[in-house]
C-alpha cells in the first residue's frame, strides 16, 4: 500500500490507521488533532478516546498537550462566537465549518471538566486497568498485586535449583566448570531467559554439524572470486613457473597440479598442505631468471592461505566449543524450566504480577475479535491512539489487532486504531520492541500515512542528514541502509521551523550543520581504542569552548545547556566528563542510573549510623572522625588519631551520645538532618550533589523505618542495599542545577528529546551485536521468520549468529538515525581509524571501506557542493569565557492573591467519602456489605438471585442487562445472553438469570399517587436509562447537606443512623447517572438498581432493611441529589411544573430480593418525597432553587 501525506483534516475516522512520522514532524501535535477531531466529530467522551504510550513521562506529555489543545479549541470557538479576533487553525477552521458552535462549546467544556479521567495509558496501566476494572470477563483474580522488581522471586529460585543440582556431582560440575554454580551469576546471565516466555532454542549436534558445513560452504564461496584469480594469474604465467620454480622437479610438479586442481573444483576451505609447501619464500630466492615474477605472483596465495586457514580455524573452533557446551546447556535449560515454574508458583500463591504479565494475561484471554472482553473494550474505547507504535511487541499488537479488527473484521461496531510510530527510531529491542510486529502491522494497516515536514530543525541540518540515510547522493538511486524493508523518505525542512527564529552565529567559517570532527594523530601515537575515545574527547571539549566563547543563539551566547553529547555507554560518558572537568567545564550525565546505595554518602551513612548506635565500640568511632557529616577539621582529625587522651575524644563521644538520644526519640530522619544542619562540612568538589544524597537517604530511611522500627534491624537493611546497591530501587536524584550544565546522555535516552547542538563523539565505533564485552553472548534474542515470531537461543550457531548480527547491525542504523536527528542546529559526528570502523552504521554510510580513511570518505561528501557538510581535524585552544551573571538583589517574592482552588467536579461517592473525587462516564460502585450477620459466607439458598458473587461486577452485570432490555417485551436472548456472556456468566446459568430477571419485572410496585404497577408494564418510551446529569454547586455547605439529610432519616421513622458530612464547603458541578427514569400517569420517578448481597431470604430485603442499608451507606443521600437533578431537569422541560404534581419519588430496586412470590413490598424501598424537601436540599447544594418550580 502506498503511503499518502497525512491530511489530519480529512482521515476518516474508522478502520486502521499507521501513521509513520520521521524525527522532528509534530507527531504529538497531529495526536492531538486526531484526538479533537474524535471528540467533536464523533461525539465522544475523553473517557471513550483510548491514548497509549510506552513511558509514564509520555503519558504525561500527551495528556499535558491533549490539555492545551482543548483550552486552544475552547478559546478559539469563544471567540468566534462572540465575534472577537482569533488565531487561525487549518483544523480549527474546518472544525468550525463542520460542527455547530452551541455543541462544540458544551463538548469541549465538558472535555476540559473531564480531563483527570481521561482514558491515557501507558501499555502496562492500560492492561492493569482492564484486569482490574473488567476482571469477570478476564477471567483474571480479583486481587492482583503489581511488583515492579520480582529479581528477589527469581534469585530464589535459582537458589533453590543450586541446591537441588549439587546433589548430581556431574551437572553441578558442568555449571562449575562455566561459573554458573552460584544462584547469581546463574541469575546475571540467564534472567532474560527465565523472563522469555518461550523455551530456549538449543541446536542439537546434527544441527550444529549441518549449519557449520553450510557456513564452511559460504566460505568458501566468498573466497571464490580471489580463487578464480588467482587460478586464471598461474595458468596464464604456467611456463613461467615451469622454467624457474618447478625446474623439473617431479614433487614441485605434483604440488602446482594440486593447487590448480584445489582452486579450480575445491573446496577452497580443505587447504592442502601442497599450498604451503609450494609458496614457501626459501623456494623463492634462487637467482634464476624469472623467479622475482614468479615470487609476485604467490603473494595472493599466501594471503588467501592466511585468511582462509584463520576462518577455518575460527569456525572448527567455534563448532567444538559448541559441541563442548551442549551438555551444560542442557543444565542451563532444565534450571530455566525449574526457575521459571517456581516464579510462576510463587506469583499464583501470592497473586502477584510482573509488568510483562500484565500484558501476557490480557492477550491471553483475547482470542478472537468477538470474544467478550473485545467487545466490551470496543464498547469503552471506540478510538485508540498509539504513540511510539515501532516500540510495540506481538502480545501487545495481538491485543490491538483483536478489540479493533478493522472494517473488514468481524465486529459489526466502527472502531478507529491509529499506530504512530516511525521504525526508523525502533531502537529498544533489548527492552522487547519488535520491529518485526510493527512491519507486520504496516501490512495489515488499511491507511498508510506520513508526516515528512521537520518543524525542529535548521534546513541545513534537514538536508545534511537527509543526504546521509538516503545513502548516496540525492540524484542517484536510494541505498537500501536500515533493512528489512524499512525505507527512507527525504523529510522536507521548513521555515517555520523553531530552531529557524534563533539561527546560529558562529565565527569559525568552516564548520557546517554537520561537522565531522575526525581524530587524525600523529604517526608515533597510540591508535589503541582507548588513545583514540581520548583524543576525540578532547577535541570535542575544545570545540565546546570555542563555541561558548563564540557563537550565538539568536542574540544570546550559546550556554552549556545548549549543548547535548550522545554517548551509547557509561564508560563513555566517563571520558567525555573527565575531559570537560580538566577544562573547569561541568556536566551532567543524565542517563545515570547508579543506585543511591552505591554512592560515597551510602556508605558513610551505614559507617556513621552504625558507629552512632554501637558507641561503645571505639573502632567503630574511630572509623568515622573523618565523615562530612561530622565537620571535624583536618587539626582536629589529627588530634583524635595521635591524643587518645585528647579532650576532644570527650566533646565527640558526648555529642554521639546526644545523636543516638535524637536517634531513639525522634527517629533517624531527625538524626540526619540535625547533623547535616549542624556539624556537615562538604567537601569542595560536588557539595551540592553530596548534600542531595545525603537528604535522599535521610527520606529513603525514615520510610524503612516503618517497617524496621528497631535501629539495629534497620542497620541491617541499610547493610544490604549498599553491599548490594545493583537490588534496591532508590536511584541517584536529579538537581535543578543539572538543567544549566552540558548535558550527557546515552543514544537511547535521548529519543524524544532535542537539543540545539549535538556532539556524537564515537560515531564510527564499531560493535558487534553477538558480543556483551569481548566475550560472545550466551544468550541471543533473534526474529525467526519462519515461525514469525522472537526466539531466544542458548549457544551460538552460525545461522543465529548471523540473523541476531543483521537485527544488530539494522538496530545501531536506527540509533545512529536517533542521535543525529536530535540536533536542531548543529550536529558533530566523532571518527576515528579502527580496524572494524569500515562497519559501523556510520561506516556504512559513509562507504568507508572504499577509501584509504576517514577524510578521504568525509571529503567525497564534502564534494558533492551541498554545503551542509564540514570536516575539521583540529581546534585552537579558546580561554573558557567567564559566566555572565547579572547581579541582582534577591527578595522573598509574596503571594498576595487569594487562593481559591476548591472548584471541582464531584460525585456523590466524593461527598460521602469526605475527599474530592471524580468518576466519570462509569455510575457510582456499589458498597458491599460486609456485616457477618447479612452477608453469608456461604449461601445457603440454591437461587442464583443469592448465588452470585457480592460485588461491583454482578451490579455492573444487572446493570448493563436492564439498561437495554424492554421491560414490557422482553427478548433476553437478543439482548441479555450476549450481555451475560461479556461478564463470563456461563451458559448453562442463562435461564436461572432470565427467569429471576423476570420475576424482577413482574414483581408489584406500591408507588405513592400512581396506584399497583409493574416494571413489565412500562415501555421504553415511558423510560429513560443511565441518565447522565450535571448541575451546580455553589458553596454547599457539606454540614447542611447533613442536617437535611438527618432531618429526613428521622421522618422515616425506626432508628436513624447518624449522617456526618464534614468538610470544605463544595464549588463546582455534580454529576452522575441515574440507572432509569420512568413515568406512570405523568409522575416521573428515580429509579437505581441494587444487587447488594442482604441475605438468601425474602426477610432480608423487607422495607425497613432497605432502609438501614440506604442509610449505612448513604444511598438516600443519592437519592436526594438524583431527585434534586430530575427536579431540575423537569423544572426545564414541564410547561407548570410543580413538584407535587409530577415529581413521583424514588425507588431503589434491591433486585435479589423482587419477586411476586416474595411478600409483598420485598426488594423495593420507595418514598415519595415532598416538594419541601427536595427544594431545601437544592437550595443547600447550589445556593437557590428554580425558578421554574416555584
């Protein structure tokens, strides 16, 4: 299919949707349109318009941009309608075109009231929410606890298998043997299998033989060319080699007959020894005529001797070792096995779950598009939006593809599935992303779309790195550089760019949008890999000096947090800090992830507390005087170490004795603070990280407090996270200083992100995908297209060495695509001579195995008259400019303005719970009663009115039933069978349901004023269902509410429970959905729909009951706002309304105790509430009451 530039205005909103979006294009900008469009278009909820990213921070952002889209469109529609000036938009204006003001305002007003429960997910809450929310038709527990670190589950299994295999002397041996006899290093090198959901690929020894006789034969075959030379060079110069090296010879002459016949009919890869033999350099030395020609015309077969007996050898070696390892491997895979199954027992015994099953579970209960949960996420979510689609893996895209089939599927309901991803930034397969999924998707996709305008960058950076990845100069043909069918499009640059309102000004006239900065040493130096990193890094820091001292952003200096140097590890990023820190430059690596527990202030921290509580051993004490967080100067040190009888040994222990006392009183964040107020000198260098550490562990140990209340307990745990700092969970904290440094990040952590000016330090670097160090990897993670499908293999047989390379090799083209487009206005690309720099992402771009080095590659760019390209090998030493601070005097800011932040959005569950709280487009949870005494553990009636479980799930499932059957016809299988299936109910229980439901309908009503009827006798017209309202709250006084609501329980006579409703008064809307409205001889009545678990008797659900339990949960508080909202809303639509007159009252159906067989008045609480009442609980909640009603 091919792909059309996208057109946000007019996609249609249905179908399946992949919409590809190159680095830089406003991707979330047209998310957010797409999301308008949905909203105001199809008239849906933000509850309803289903947003999915991969990071919390995503999340975050979309929901921020989704915001301020609504509060744009909002102020846009206002001021059109009121005829004020305004911002044009071209989906704005067309939006206006299409939709009637009066409505796009209600929309988008209610949109913005809405916002906190907007439907936007990352992939893992999304799954968590389904199986929560929808746990009937997940068929997952009810109770599921979310770890988010299950390593501890895993180290003991694998502890448990080390003690089960060291009673078999063989295979614990085996493991021994390869350093996995520990449960640890079993853990560190096969987590990632016993995380994988399928068994591990192991090739067994006729396919170890079969695939390495298969690679000796493509050997051979890529040594064919040089071969067929050389076999052409000897048979042309035979006499020559007949007169001056064989001689007549009869052995020599035997020799030359084997080398002809081995290069002519092979195998290339069996050597024969007569090679050897007849290149030997001592035959060579004779001084007959022709002999130095004949010498020359060896030198080929002794280079193709050399390089073939190397790759013979290294495949013999590599297919022994394999062969070696098959019986540990074999170990290796039973320890899977067992540890994976002890994990899996452990999480079902304590109902835990891991992110990845979370997702496993979902799509493990998705089938088909028709099964129930489908249908039902169809139902909540008729639009899904995916950001960073190309991060997607198959599980989750088996989801997708099921709840939103397309229009050729088999759901009869319009879903929308919109994939936003670019796959030339799929960059995580080491966290899961399968690119191969998103390839798979593309093809099934019905509208293919792309956004190919860069609205980040300066034209010359667009143009310099379009012309890198397209390959080759922009009038020749598109090299095939990412693989696998992923192509590049040449992205257009605009004007209005934001980088293009703050142009760079630089001095220097030689530098381009991209620079090369190539390491070019001297003839005598080093040109190890380390000698090579250093010098690039110290170039690169010159660089950054001249451009501070230098250049310009628009009309300001360029600063360091201008600039960004994208490194791929933290052995990198170590060399570039170093080196800026020789300069007096001062950076951040942002992708710093060491633990808290590894820093210098952990240790000092257990060192000073553990001294502290174990005072009376003076070793301890003496192991600390030097601590920060004691203060002691350098003379007072001395003293300590060299005067045991100082005076100062006294002050010290008397102020530890102090500590210990604050310690036990007020708890060890006290402690901390106190010395770190106090007593803590810092050192000078890093004061300010040191003191945030320090403050961090003061917080991270009060909190383990709670539950290690006993200081040495707690000493114990702070033992273990240091020596173990890799385990905990507490990372190094950011500062607000960071945000001003140059900024260090890894290539990976910096997608999404922009920076003006980037340095790549070590673009033409070289790393082999099958290698973790210098060591070739055990475990391989590979797309196997036959089965279509990721696989993990244990050991390394050629084919999957080569398919994981290729997937390697593509994965670093895409990161190096990543680094070099976030650059919006310079970026420098790092290179240097290595021996395997020919194939790097970059290397391959650039052709470089076409030229003698570096320059002569980067100059033939250079020549094709672009412009945008520029190669520098050195930098003049720059004084580092001073930093320019205007002196101004500070002063406390004062807040002056009244702070009026109680305008919210409430429900009666926020009311009643005391706390603010917001449910929307879902009707209030039911409470379930928890009394021993009307809620059996067992029931003891075989009814399923009393069988099915207690709880919001059988009330959603009543709920649903009811709101679209006609009461007065019936047809439970057309409407309540699919409903019942949905929430799991099986099929066999399907008449039990009906026929009770029946009995529902059937069951008398005594209504006030209205005379004997029955929900059978109501039709849909005289019906309204799940009506949802809003009406406004103006300083309710929660107390008055309380006092009217006391007042109308003591008018019902009985004991009545005391109504406490305390707290701030309430400004802003109620909302809700009343389950049915319904009118008999022109009174209208609330209606709501109890399935609360009473008893397994009729006597359980006589009137007086249902009223003990509307008041132990406040559903007559409910049913005070539901009247007071239909009393509004009648108040509106009745020509004379009066309240006497048509307001009929309430009645709860508790539908487990209706039934015409039960006595009389059973499951049904109604009171007709007077005018008075309901008049004086609206003036109480909104501060006055209809006019129209008075």
């Amino acid at each position: 299919m091919t792909a059309q530039h996208l057109d946000v205005i007019n996609l249609p909103l249905r179908g399946r949707h992949l919409i590809e979006a190159s680095a830089g294009t406003g991707k979330t900008f047209n998310i957010t349109r797409i999301y308008l469009r949905c909203l105001l278009e199809q008239r849906l909820t933000v509850q309803q318009i289903l947003v999915m990213t991969f990071t919390k921070a995503a999340t975050e952002e979309i929901r921020g941009r989704i915001a301020a889209t609504l509060r744009d469109a909002l102020a846009y529609w206002q001021a059109r309608t009121l005829d004020k000036p305004f911002d044009s938009d071209p989906v704005l204006d067309e939006l206006y075109q299409r939709i009637v003001a009066e409505e796009a305002l209600a929309l988008l007003q209610a949109a913005l009231l809405e916002l906190d429960d907007a439907a936007v997910f990352t992939i893992h809450s999304f799954c968590n929410n389904v199986l929560s929310d929808m746990a009937f038709t997940s068929a997952a527990p009810l109770e599921l606890v979310l770890a988010t670190d299950t390593r501890a589950m895993y180290l003991q299994g694998c502890e448990d298998f080390i003690r089960k295999v060291s009673r078999d002397e063989e295979a614990f041996a085996q493991l021994a043997s390869h350093g996995w006899h520990t449960p640890e290093q079993l853990l560190r090198d096969f987590l990632p299998l016993m995380e994988f959901a399928k068994a591990p690929h192991i090739a067994s020894e006729q396919q170890i033989n079969k695939q390495f006789d298969a690679a000796l034969n493509n050997l051979a075959e890529q040594y064919q060319p040089q071969a067929r030379a050389l076999y052409t060079a000897l048979v042309d110069n035979e006499s020559l080699f007949l007169a001056a090296v064989i001689n007549n010879d009869e052995e020599r002459a035997r020799e030359w007959q084997v080398i002809l016949d081995w290069l002519q009919n092979g195998p290339l890869t069996d050597i024969p020894e007569e090679l050897g033999k007849f290149i030997n350099g001592n035959r060579y030395r004779a001084k007959r005529e022709g002999i130095v020609e004949a010498k020359a015309l060896v030198e080929p077969a002794k280079t193709l001797r050399t390089d073939l007996t190397k790759a013979v050898d290294k495949l013999a070696k590599s297919r022994q070792a394999l062969l070696d390892k098959a019986p540990v491997y074999a170990v290796v895979c039973e320890a899977v096995a067992f540890v994976r199954d002890y994990v899996s027992k452990q999480k079902q015994r304590l109902s835990t779950v891991d992110f990845n099953d979370l997702i496993r579970l979902l799509a493990a209960q998705i089938d088909t598009p028709d099964s129930p949960l489908c249908v039902q996420l169809r139902q909540r979510y008729p639009v899904a939006l995916v950001d960073e689609f190309q991060d997607t893996d198959a599980d989750q895209y088996h989801i997708l593809a099921n709840v939103y089939p397309g229009q050729d599927g088999e759901s009869q309901m319009s879903t929308t599935l919109l994939m936003i991803g670019d796959p030339k930034q799929a960059i995580y397969g080491f966290r899961g992303g399968d690119i191969f999924t998103y390839l798979q998707a593309a093809e099934q996709a019905e509208y293919r779309w792309v956004m190919d305008t860069n609205w980040r960058s300066v034209k010359p950076v667009v143009d310099a790195y379009n012309r890198l990845f397209w390959g080759a100069a922009m009038s020749q043909s598109r090299r095939d550089l990412f693989n696998f069918g992923i192509t590049y499009e040449p992205v257009n640059a605009s004007s209005g760019a934001k980088a293009a309102k703050t142009p760079l000004k630089d001095a220097a006239t030689d530098r381009s949008a991209l620079t090369f900065i190539a390491d070019e040493p001297d003839e005598d130096a080093s040109n190890s890999k380390g000698a090579t990193r250093q010098r690039l890094a110290e170039l690169l820091t010159r660089e950054i000096v001249r451009l501070l001292a230098q250049a310009q952003l628009g009309e300001r200096n360029v600063q360091p947090a201008d600039i960004a140097i994208l490194v791929q590890t933290g052995k990198e990023a170590t060399i570039v800090q170093n080196a800026l820190k020789a300069v007096g430059l001062p950076s951040v690596y942002l992708s710093n992830r060491n633990s808290l527990f590894a820093s210098a202030e952990a240790a000092d921290t257990l060192m000073v507390l553990n001294a502290i509580w174990h005072a009376h051993d003076l070793r301890l004490v003496n192991g600390i005087i030097a601590s920060p967080l004691l203060g002691l100067n350098r003379q007072q040190i001395q003293t300590l170490l060299t005067d045991e009888y100082a005076s100062d040994w006294d002050a010290l222990l008397l102020q530890i004795a102090q500590w210990r006392e604050i310690w036990a009183r007020r708890g060890v964040m006290a402690l901390l603070l106190a010395m770190l107020q106090n007593s803590y000198l810092p050192h000078q260098q890093e004061a300010e990280r040191s003191l945030t550490n320090y403050q961090h562990l003061a917080e991270v140990l009060e909190e383990t407090a709670r539950t290690y209340n006993q200081p040495g307990h707690l000493l114990n745990w702070l033992h273990r996270q240091v020596r173990q700092p890799e385990q905990a969970q507490e990372h190094i904290q950011r500062l607000e200083s960071d945000a001003r440094l140059i900024q260090i990040v890894t290539q990976h952590g910096s997608k999404g992100l922009e920076y003006p000016i980037v340095f790549v330090p070590f673009a033409s670097e070289y790393r082999d995908p099958v290698k973790f160090g210098n060591s070739q990897s055990e475990v391989l993670r590979y797309y196997d297209p036959h089965s279509a499908s990721q696989q993990m293999a244990l050991g390394a047989a050629p084919d999957v060495l080569a398919r994981v390379r290729r997937e390697g090799e593509a994965e670093s083209m895409r990161l190096l695509y990543v680094a070099i487009t976030r650059a919006s206005h310079r970026c420098y690309l790092g290179v240097g001579e290595d021996k395997l720099s020919d194939q790097s992402a970059l290397g391959q771009i650039m052709r470089r195995a076409d030229f003698d080095d570096w320059r002569r590659a980067i100059e033939a760019l250079i020549q094709e008259g672009d412009g945008h390209t520029a190669l520098i090998s050195e930098v003049a030493e720059e004084t580092l400019p001073a930093a320019q601070i205007d002196a101004v005097k500070l002063r406390c800011a004062t807040f002056e303005r009244a702070l009026e932040d109680n305008w919210r959005l409430y429900s009666f569950s926020a009311i009643t719970r005391q706390a603010v709280h917001t449910t929307f487009r879902h009707r209030e949870a039911e409470a379930v009663a928890t009394d021993n005494n009307t809620l059996p553990v067992t029931a003891k009636s075989e009814e399923l009115r009393f069988q099915l479980k207690a709880g919001a799930q059988s009330g959603n499932l009543l709920h649903d039933i009811l709101e679209v059957t006609d009461f007065s016809a019936p047809d439970w299988v057309e409407t309540g069978a699919a409903v019942a299936r949905r929430y799991g109910i099986d099929e066999a229980d399907h008449d039990a349901l009906f026929s009770w439901l029946d009995e529902v309908l059937t069951t008398p009503l005594e209504l006030a004023g209205a005379g004997p009827v029955k929900l059978a006798d109501l039709a849909m017209a005289d019906t309204l269902r799940e009506a949802e309202f809003y009406f406004p709250l103006h300083q309710a006084d929660r107390r008055a509410v309380g006092r009217i609501l006391q007042q109308h329980r003591h008018s019902q006579g009985g004991e009545a429970l005391p109504a406490v409703l305390d707290g701030v008064r309430l400004e802003g809307m109620m909302h809700g959905f009343i389950d049915l409205i319904f009118c008999v001889d022109g009174r209208y009545f609330v209606a709501d729909y109890k399935s609360t678990m009473l008893g397994d008797s009729p006597e359980d659900y006589q009137p007086h009951k249902l009223n003990q339990n509307n008041q132990q949960h406040y559903y007559d508080l409910q049913y005070l706002i539901y009247s007071v909202a239909l009393h509004r809303f009648l108040a509106q639509r009745i020509e004379d309304y009066e309240p006497d007159i048509h307001f009929g009252g309430v009645a709860y159906f508790y539908l487990r105790g209706m039934s015409g067989d039960f006595p009389p008045g059973s499951g049904v609480f109604f009171h007709p509430l007077s005018a008075d009442l309901i008049a004086e609980m609206e003036q109480a909640l909104t501060g006055k009451v209809m006019q129209e009603a008075l």
